[in-house]
C-alpha cells in the first residue's frame, strides 16, 4: 500500500520534534540538496543540460508529485533550482567543484547531526532511506506551517506524532 503524504511527513517528523532539531534541518537540508546536486552535475550531456543531477531530479519529482500535487510543484522548482546551481558550480574548474559539493555535504550533515544531538535520536534515515528524500519535503512542509500555511496537514501530523517540543535530556545550547 502506498504511503500518502501524511504517512511520509509523520514517519519523519516522529524523528524531528525538538525545535532545535528542525532549526538544523532548515540549515542543513538544503545545503545537502545543493551539494547532491553539484556532485551529480557532471557529466553532462546533450548539450550540458542532462547530468545525473537532473535524472535523480526528476525522479524526486515525480516521487513529491505523487504525493501531493501544491507541495509536489513546489519542490520540483525547488529541485530545479538546485540542480541549476548544481550546473553552474560543475562549470568551474575540478577543485572548485568537488571542494564545493565535498564542503557543502560535510557542513550539512554535521549540522544535521548537531540538530539530532538535540533531539536524542538518530535521524529518520537510519530507519528508513525513504528518509533520504522526504527530508527536504519535511523542511517546505515546515516553512509553510511557520508561514501559517498547511494547517490542516501540521495538525494530522501532529494528532499523529505529538507536537514539536524540546527535548528535556538535552540543555540548552
């Protein structure tokens, strides 16, 4: 059975309640997604426009639109940002690329894992490599709830997974 978009965002935020947590992952996500990109913009062909960075792209894609169309469309701009960022820093000279995705993946998971050190969990990946790809989507999903979107759907997940709190184990920065 297929999981809907609900089942996805609540199998992850069940990983993801200590504020702290998700203020990392507003840091950290994108700079991994950003860094996948970059790492999988070369080769290219046909002209420089498709690389592995577009293939696995467009994969995510089809996966986020399949879940929800509004969130499915936005993460697809989202991607194609990404990947065009991606093809502008495969562009420059070797060293400048592998030290800009080799740096931007290595910072992003160190703070991933800062924020997980305040959650006092592992993150939802060692669980599940679904993980892997619903992570960016989590972080949208979030930026909408801050933005007072989406309330319906942060209150599913929330009947679901509790709401967000601190971590009481875990002092304060």
């Amino acid at each position: 059975m297929k999981k809907t978009l609900v089942d996805q965002l609540s199998q992850y935020a069940a990983y993801h309640r200590d504020p702290r947590n998700i203020a990392s992952h507003f840091i950290g996500i994108p700079l991994i997604v950003v860094a996948v990109a970059v790492l999988l913009a070369r080769p290219q062909w046909a002209g420089g426009w498709l690389s592995p960075a577009v293939l696995v792209a467009l994969a995510s894609a089809w996966f986020y639109l399949r879940l929800e169309l509004r969130l499915g469309l936005v993460m697809s701009a989202l991607m194609a940002l990404a990947v065009w960022a991606g093809h502008v820093v495969a562009q420059q000279s070797t060293l400048v690329w592998l030290a800009s995705g080799i740096g931007l993946f290595v910072v992003g998971w160190a703070i991933q894992f800062v924020g997980h050190h305040y959650e006092g969990r592992k993150p939802a990946f060692v669980d599940d490599l679904v993980g892997l790809i619903v992570g960016p989507l989590f972080v949208v999903a979030d930026l909408a709830f801050l933005l007072g979107m989406r309330q319906a759907l942060k209150e599913q997940i929330e009947a679901r997974v509790g709401g967000v709190r601190m971590n009481p184990h875990r002092a304060a920065a």
